[in-house]
C-alpha cells in the first residue's frame, strides 16, 4: 500500500512539474509575441518585390521618416528609468536608446525581406502575380 501511495505522489509531483514547466514556457513565449508578430507580417504579409519597387522610386524617404517619428514619440512617452538605456555595457541616452531599438527593427523587417525574396518562404505566402500586370495597367 505505501508503495501505491509513493507512485501516485510521485505522479502528481510530474503533473505539477510539468504544469510549472508550461507556465513558464507560456510566459516566456508571451514576452516576445510583439515581435513575432513583427516578423511574422514583414515576412508572410507584405509582398516584398513590389514593396522593393515603392522603395526604390522614392518610398524610403517615407520609411525614414517614420522612423524618426517613431523615435520622437517613443522617447516622450516612455522614457527609460534613470534617464538611459542599457546595451552591451553601453548607456545612450533616452533618444539614442530609442533609435538603437527602431534601427533594430527596421533590421529586422529587411531581413525578413531578403529571406522572402530568396525563396526561403515561397510555399508560406500566395502573392498572385498574375493579377499585378492588370492593376498596373488599369492605373
């Protein structure tokens, strides 16, 4: 009989150690979901040979912009505790922190592009480019 009581608390010591284990896996997971979301729309949403296109007649100006409005409205309404940021034993400031981050992303969603545009992802995405020659001829 002690034997079958030490068998079934050994069991529920696995169930909670596997539950403990999923809790935190859970929260770990949930930490990056904005970022994966990143990735997720700039490598599988966004159709990059005509996003390429926008950039190279002009479009990047926009993107650029965008980016310094990123910048300047992140660093007003979150600033970091003690005034600056901390990467790699380097301490930039509010404002320099913030680019550092945005170029980041900016870096990411390019790679994200490249990989798309190698072919790396091509059975993940549907872009019909059978349709694109009959919307540019119809503007």
């Amino acid at each position: 009989m002690d034997a079958l009581f030490q068998l079934l608390d050994s069991l529920l010591q696995l169930v909670v150690a596997l539950w403990s284990a999923f809790y935190a896996l859970i929260f770990l997971v949930l930490q990056y979901v904005p970022l994966i979301a990143w990735v997720a729309f700039w490598l599988l949403a966004v159709n990059w040979v005509k996003f390429r296109q926008v950039l190279a007649s002009g479009g990047w100006i926009g993107l650029v912009l965008i980016g310094f409005v990123m910048v300047l409205i992140w660093g007003l309404v979150s600033p970091p505790e003690g005034g600056h940021h901390s990467f790699f034993g380097l301490s930039p400031s509010n404002f320099y922190g913030k680019m550092i981050y945005v170029t980041g992303l900016y870096v990411i969603m390019f790679l994200c592009g490249s990989v798309q545009l190698s072919g790396a992802v091509r059975s993940l995405t549907c872009f019909d480019e059978a349709e694109e020659p009959a919307e540019a001829a119809a503007h």
